[in-house]
C-alpha cells in the first residue's frame, strides 16, 4: 500500500511541475513523510526530483539557457548546503511536544515544524503572490539563487522561489521549463550529496523497488502531462497546490504526520 499511494502520488505531482515550474516535491514529499521520517523523506523526495528533471533535460537540452542556470544555479547550490545541513542537525533536536489523540500519541519535532511552516508559507505565496508585485530583473537571479537554494536544501521546496524569479528573466516557454529543471537538477546533486553522508538514513528505510516505482511514475507524469497541457491553466493547477499544501503543513505542525 506504501508504494501504491506514494507512487500514484509521483505520477500526479510530476504532471503539476511540469505545468507549474514547481510541485513535484512540495506534494510528494509531505506524503512520503507519512510513512517514513521527515529527513528520509526529503532525501528521498530529492532523489526522484533529480531524476525528474534529468528526464525533462533530455528532451528541453537545446531550450536551456545556460547564462541564466549558472547566473540563479550557482548562488542557489552554495545556499543549499547549509540549507541541507541545518536539516540533517535539526533531525537530532529533541521533540518539542507529545500528545495523544482518539487514542493514537503524536509528536510535533523541530524538523516537523519548520516544514509545515513552510509549506503555509508556500502557499500563502500562491495565494498573495507578494514576489509578483515586486520588480523583479534579471538582476535579481542571484538573490533569488540564494532563497531558493537554501529553501531546497532545507526542505526540497526550492521551485515556487525559482519559478518567480526566473518568470522575470525574459524567457519563453520551452525555456523556461528547460532551465528551470537544469538549475532544479544541480540543487538537487548538492543536497543529495550533503545527505549522502548520513546515506544509511535513507537506504536503511527505503527500498530500491519503491524508488524504482517512485521514479517510473514522475517520468510517466511528465509524458501524460504533455497531453493535457492546453487543457489545464497553470493558476489552477498553483491554487490546487496551495490547497494541499496548507492542508499537509497544517498536519506536520501538528504532528499529526
């Protein structure tokens, strides 16, 4: 059943990053997280939105702008280490506070609650998007770089950063989306390095079946996704995703997940 829903969960997640520049690891990571540790989750959610992106590279190569991936992408890698190693510190702090509930104990731990602040706070940008209002340039990519890196090492949720810089950087479509998952993909490299010194946290828990199945369905979601890309606006697809996102957050500040 673990793999059934956080496969069916790739698959879907992988048809809104391809729309919206970001979400494969804001949703499926929360729910990976319900049947293994948060940090596991995160490493593991990494993994697969590696891949994701590598399997979008191969077919958006020529679109890639690289003057702009190493303008955000480099600010963005050096941002993801302490990012990652503040996550792989805050894993040994102590729970903050345990309860029962219907009969079933919960405990709300550091990691847990930075999270789901800031999945709400992802969302409340979706909501109020406050960046929109602000004049963004390319001048602004390194800022932007470093937020999101830092944001991605921390928690993987790197993509609602980047895509509101980069939607400023006077791309078009195709190369937009290209070098969106090329700057997502060297995020990725870095903090799955930063995880792999603690690599029995991740191959301790998790198999190798159920990153196979993991990684299947996102590559399925980005073929299906094609199909019903003029079917679907992307502020739909962002209003959908803040939805889940307050929902998901809400339940790891409580530590319910």
């Amino acid at each position: 059943m673990t793999t059934i829903i956080i496969t069916i969960t790739a698959f879907l997640a992988s048809i809104l990053t391809l729309y919206s520049g970001f979400g494969l690891g804001t949703i499926l990571m929360p729910v990976v997280a319900i049947f293994f540790p948060v940090t596991v989750a995160v490493a593991l959610t990494a993994f697969v939105h590696l891949l994701n992106n590598l399997f979008k590279l191969a077919a958006l190569w020529r679109d890639i702008d690289w003057r702009i991936t190493w303008r955000f992408g480099l600010p963005a890698i050096l941002a993801t280490v302490p990012g990652a190693w503040l996550l792989t510190g805050l894993a040994d702090l102590p729970a903050l506070h345990a309860y029962t509930l219907a009969g079933h104990a919960f405990v709300i731990t550091p990691v847990k609650l930075i999270i789901g602040i800031l999945l709400i706070i992802f969302a409340t940008m979706e909501w109020l998007p406050v960046l929109k209002t602000i004049k963004l340039t390319e001048k602004s990519l390194p800022l932007g770089g470093v937020l999101s890196g830092f944001f991605g090492g921390l928690s993987g949720h790197q993509g609602a950063f980047r895509s509101a810089f980069l939607l400023h950087a006077g791309l078009n479509k195709n190369a937009f989306v290209g070098t969106n998952a090329a700057i997502a993909a060297l995020v990725d490299i870095t903090r799955l390095v930063v995880y792999g010194l603690n690599i029995t946290l991740l191959l301790g828990k998790v198999t190798t079946g159920l990153i196979i199945a993991a990684t299947a369905a996102a590559f399925a979601g980005v073929l299906a996704g094609k199909t019903g890309l003029k079917k679907i606006t992307i502020g739909f697809i962002q209003k959908l995703v803040a939805v889940l996102l307050y929902i998901l957050g809400g339940l790891l500040i409580a530590g319910l997940i």
